[in-house]
C-alpha cells in the first residue's frame, strides 16, 4: 500500500484540473454539466478542444513532478487525455480502464454507454494497474 507521501491524485473535469484535496470545495462540489449527457456536437467538439488544451498544460507544468502518471478515464475525458498526451508527447503509464475492456462493458441501453467508474470490471482493472506499477 502507498503511504499519501508517495501518490497525488488530480480530478480532469469541467472545472479542469482539480487536486483531490480541494474536490469537495465550492466551487468544485458544486457545478452540474455533464458533457456524457450533451447531445450537441458542436460543444462536444468545443468541449473536448478546451479539456485537451487544460490537461496538455497541466502536463506541461508537471512534466518533472511525478515519477508515474496513471489516468483513469472515460468517454469524452479520455479522448482529451490521449490528445493531451499526444500534444505534449508526455504519456501514461497506464491509462485505464483499457480500451478492450471498455469495449466488453459497453452498452446503447444505458445512458452512459460506457458505464461507471465504479463497475466492477473498471475498479478490477485499475486495482491490478496500480499494483503493478507498485510493484516496478
């Protein structure tokens, strides 16, 4: 198990980059746009620019502060996470859950066809992921 010394978790959302520490504060908490719910195009496009360019800052400025990066994402987040890493060539080392496995769970039925962070099959994969770079 990591001690909170060895790990820093941030939250990619509407708001941009948010450390986990301040994720429970207004104005964080608080706001209600859900881009999976959105059904015009245009602001999924104009959505997934603007989360590209604030993730490829971020790794911009991080470039030299984490010894491992590990994304866990879906939908739109994990589309503007691979384009960030693609416009700054600064990778994952892991980014999860994986494309096979998104594949297995999805959905038309429900209303997020890729499902939950919370499904077994993602918290599974990601458990195994982070004990394996552990474990390196």
């Amino acid at each position: 198990m990591l001690t909170p010394e060895e790990y820093h978790i941030v939250i990619f959302g509407t708001c941009g980059a948010v450390p986990a520490e301040l994720e429970l504060m207004y104005p964080f908490a608080h706001y209600q746009y859900m881009p999976g719910k959105c059904t015009d195009d245009r602001v999924k496009e104009d959505f997934l620019a603007i989360e590209t360019h604030r993730i490829a800052g971020y790794l911009r400025k991080t470039r030299t502060a984490y010894k491992k990066r590990i994304a866990y994402c879906i939908g739109i987040f994990r589309d503007a996470m691979v384009r960030g890493c693609e416009q700054t060539g600064i990778s994952m080392d892991l980014l999860l859950p994986t494309r096979p496995t998104i594949e297995r769970v999805w959905s038309d039925d429900c209303p997020f066809a890729e499902g939950s962070f919370s499904m077994k099959e993602y918290v599974d994969e990601f458990r195994a992921g982070l004990l394996t770079l552990k474990n390196l």
